[in-house]
C-alpha cells in the first residue's frame, strides 16, 4: 500500500496475543510492518480455525486477520547473522511494538537501540506492566478479563461470569497500543524526539469499567456496604435489560421516555396496573421501574424480536436486537457500507471483516496473506543485508 494514511511508516511487529491487534490496526492504514519469526514460522499459525485449502502454512484464520497486511521475515535471533539482522531491521524502523516475552523481544535489544536513535518509538505491552507486585505474572485472555474485572460484569447477578467468546480482552489492549503509537508519533512531529511506552492489559481493561468503579465508589460515599453487591450484566439503574421473545432476544428499556413507553403498552392493552397512581409518585421510582420490567417482560415474550426492534427504531425507543451470528454476518447494513472484504489466503479465497472505519482521502485495502518467510529476501534487501556478511 503506498496511499494509506500511515504510508511510509517503518514498523516491526515483536507482538503476541496480547497486541497484535494494535499492529493489524497500523498495517491496515498503510504501514510497512515486518513481523519476524521463527524459521519454523509463528507459533501463532497454528491457532485455529484453520482454511485447509489455503495450502501448507497459511492456513489460519485466525493469524491471517491478525496478522494482516504485515511482511513475515524469518530469522534466528539466537544466530549471530539473525541477531545483527534483528538490530538492522530496527535500526531503520520508526516504531516498534513489542510484548514481553514474545519472539525476539529480548534479542532485540531495544534499550540499546533507543540510546542509539533518540527519535525511536517503542510500545511495550505487557500483562500488568514492569513494575507492581503482580509485575511478573502472565495472564491469558480469560485470565486477565477476570483479574481486571471484566468477567465480573457478565452474566446475571444469580449466575457465575461468563467467559466472553474470543479475545475481546486483548482487543481492547491492541486498539490501546495502537492508540499510544499515533499519540507518540503525533509528539515526535514537534519534538523529533521518540519515548517508550509501557501498556499493561490490566489497566486497559481497568479502564473500561469508569461507570462500575463509579456505581461502587458512589456506594461507599452514601455508607452502604463495602462491597458492592455483584450485578453481572444488569444495568445499575435496572431499567436496561436483555429478554427473550418469541424468537430470539432483545434487550428492552423503558428509558428514556417512560411516558412513551407506557402509551405504546396501554395501545396495546399490556399495560396492566402501570396505571395505579403509587407509580406517579418520585419517591416510588425504583419501585415503577421494577414493575415495569416485569410488564415488559410478559409483553416482549410473546413477540418477534426483529419486528419488535424495528418498530421500538420508529417509535425512537433504544431497544437493540440480540443478533445472532448468521444474522451478523448477513447483515444488510454491513453489506451496504462494504464491510465485509475477500481476503486471499494462500491458494484459497473467503470473506471476512475488513475495516472498522471510513477514511474519505486515504484508502484501506488488504494485502494477500502468505506462509512463513514469505518476504524474508525482500526485507534483507531493504536492510542491505548480504550473504557473504
């Protein structure tokens, strides 16, 4: 890609699980990003689904998203030739994004590099940063979601957590990574000075959850329990909250416009004893809104979920249909904005998500993905390597 918005930006990609999502998120503005990894190939080829028509080494689903739009250069950092190659390769690279304990990373030598060239930029992801006292421990995707609090607000407040499908923990510390990357790059324009970054997964997380801290804090303040009484899922207004209808589900509020709530009810006779004058009283608002809920988990039960949302969309009630996968990925909305993208795996062909965004003057576009190694000549080349050094 030469007219994405990040064209021209050199990058190395030493990134595991953890942020790899951030280094997809530059690749696909237009970066140049050269991920290396063993001869062997990356152990992460090897996480399924696997598209085994795409043919010996590419057949990963799951790195091909991941790992999109990247250069793969094989290397042995523990030779001699692949160390200095590793150092080369940095040397001429604006940015480089690392996790702690992933390939190469301790090879790389990166402190030195920074001494070397001021203007280097470094991201480091780690699970819960380089100091504290859990500075040294590791933590899964789940693992993680349950040590930052993430899995406590899943489920309902009588069930376990619920263990998130996917990696949507590590997303969120890949898009910050991302983030910390154009913010350090936005500051070398006007200082051409570069900087290390540390992004734990742990505050990433943490940072997600300012309306739960909120809700505990404000506990303490009016001298409740010290610890608040788990919620899972359910909002803390509890006027929110996902039911099931006659197909499918639906997640339903009266909020904000009670009023209007209680007039579509009343037109369809389900309003039952919502009218009781008790229920026009402030002080027995808690008490409206759990009776309501009740009311409109009864009404809502016997209807169809995609009708019931598209009618709540006329009436500008935020009521939001629980979409099933299939229905996701037929989605008309999606189709219209051309989201879904083929992606060239190997020998084979599918589809899959493309860009979670629009840009008007710079285009988005997904390279073919390939095998291990594949560019390893072409980014020794650009690194004036030579095979008599």
């Amino acid at each position: 890609m030469t007219e994405g918005a990040l064209s021209g930006l050199r990058i190395v990609d030493l990134t595991d699980e953890r942020s790899i999502y951030g280094a997809k998120l530059l690749a696909d503005l237009g970066a140049d990003v050269v991920r290396p990894e063993p001869p062997e190939g990356d152990p992460l080829r090897s996480r399924g689904p696997h598209f085994e028509s795409a043919g010996e080494g590419a057949t990963s689903l799951w790195h091909a998203f991941f790992a999109s739009n990247r250069r793969f250069f094989a290397v042995d950092p523990e030779s001699h030739d692949g160390r200095a190659q590793l150092q080369r390769l940095i040397d001429r690279a604006d940015l480089v994004l690392t996790c702690r304990d992933a390939f190469a990373v301790e090879q790389a030598d990166l402190e030195a590099a920074c001494q070397r060239r001021p203007e280097l930029i470094v991201i480091d992801c780690s699970s819960f940063g380089p100091e504290g006292p859990w500075s040294d421990y590791l933590a899964p995707d789940l693992v993680a979601g349950a040590l930052a609090s993430a899995a406590a607000t899943t489920g309902d407040v009588d069930t376990p957590p619920l263990n998130g499908f996917g990696e949507l923990n590590f997303m969120v510390s890949g898009a910050y990574v991302a983030i910390a990357a154009l913010a350090a790059l936005y500051n070398r324009r006007t200082t051409d000075v570069g900087q290390r970054v540390h992004v734990p997964v742990h505050e990433c997380i943490a940072s997600c959850l300012e309306q739960v801290f909120i809700f505990y804090w404000y506990g303490e303040a009016l001298n409740r329990e010290k610890v608040m009484a788990r919620r899972g899922a359910t909002h803390w207004s509890g006027a929110y909250m996902v039911m099931p209808a006659r197909t499918g589900s639906i997640m339903v509020t009266p909020a904000p416009d009670f009023d209007a709530q209680l007039a579509w009810l009343i037109e369809e006779d389900a309003h039952q004893d919502l009218l009781d004058p008790k229920y026009q009283d402030p002080e027995n608002l808690s008490l409206l809104i759990e009776r309501i809920m009740e009311v409109l988990r009864e009404w809502v039960s016997s209807k169809d979920a995609d009708a019931l949302f598209f009618e709540a969309q006329q009436r500008h009630c935020p009521y939001g249909w629980v979409l099933p996968i299939e229905k996701v990925a037929d989605n008309p909305q999606l189709d219209a904005r051309d989201w879904f993208v083929p992606y060239r795996i190997g020998k084979a062909e599918t589809r899959a998500p493309g860009a979670p965004y629009h840009f008007s003057a710079t285009p988005w576009a997904l390279g073919d993905y390939v095998g291990p190694g594949e560019h390893t000549a072409a980014v020794l080349a650009d690194i004036g390597w030579r095979n008599d050094q």
